[in-house]
C-alpha cells in the first residue's frame, strides 16, 4: 500500500468570468492528473485552492483555508511559469516557515528566471533567478514533468 502525499498547487486564481488570462497562469485538470499518475511513489493527494468550495469573497475564510493547507501539506508545488499576485508569495513564505518543503517550477527565460547581460561571463550573458524564488524554494524546476520525477526521487530515498 502507497503512503499518501498531499501535494499544494500553489499558483493564480482565476479573478471572475471577466479573467481571460492564458491558461498557462493556472494549474489544469490535466496536469493535475499528470501528477496524480507520473508520480507513482505514493498515492497523491491534490490540494488546489481555485476548487475551494468557499466562496470568493469571503476572503477571511479563503486565506484560512489556504494557510491551514500549505502547513498540511507534504509539498507546496508553486507555479512559477508566469508573473504571479501577493498570494503565492505569501503562500511560500508560510511554507518555508512551517518547514514545509516548497518545489518550484520557473522554466528558463521566464519572468522569475532569465538570462542578463553579464561583464562577469565568458559567453556575456548569466542567468537570472528572481531573489524570493531562489530563497523560498527547496527545489527549483523547468517543468511539470521534472517535477514529478524530482518528487518521486525524493519520495523514494526518504527525503520527502
């Protein structure tokens, strides 16, 4: 039997019908289920605050729940592909202060991680990492699928 593993999608939320940003700001279902089944060292337990069932005005009762969550968890996993709000900062730093590991997905030449012009490089150029990102996470990562392989090696040799 699989140990289970709660896993928080710490990432935007959709602002009202009016919101038309991409969809590459939000976790999807099929990512969702990406996680749920490339990670097969444990059974995975998704917490994904845009499905909370309170509604979105009472924010008192939405910032609880987000807190109470990030502390349950076994992973926070931040979306970091795209510029984000106030709440995933604040979701991180909880987590980094409750101890509760934060993996990071910023994929190179993204707003928190790109490249700079540097005198101090042989090639000009040096990467970029956006200071709280790099402080607040345990791991950082291109993408989904190095995620999970990062979340099973870790799993399996008893890091997580």
């Amino acid at each position: 039997m699989k140990n289970k593993f709660s896993i928080y999608l710490s990432v935007s939320i959709k602002k009202g019908g009016n919101d038309k940003r991409d969809p590459s700001y939000f976790w999807t279902v099929e990512q969702e289920e990406i996680l749920k089944n490339i990670i097969n060292a444990a059974e995975v337990i998704i917490c994904n605050p845009a499905t909370f069932t309170i509604p979105r005005h009472n924010y008192e009762e939405n910032y609880k729940a987000c807190v109470k969550s990030v502390i349950d968890s076994n992973l926070v996993l931040v979306d970091a592909r795209q510029k984000k709000g106030i709440g995933v900062g604040g979701e991180m730093m909880v987590a980094k202060y409750e101890n509760v590991p934060v993996m990071t997905i910023a994929p190179p030449n993204t707003h928190y991680r790109k490249l700079v012009e540097s005198t101090t490089s042989p090639t000009g150029e040096s990467e970029w990492l956006h200071p709280f990102i790099f402080g607040l996470s345990t791991w950082i990562v291109d993408d989904l699928e190095e995620a999970c392989s990062k979340i099973n090696t870790l799993i399996d040799n008893g890091t997580l």
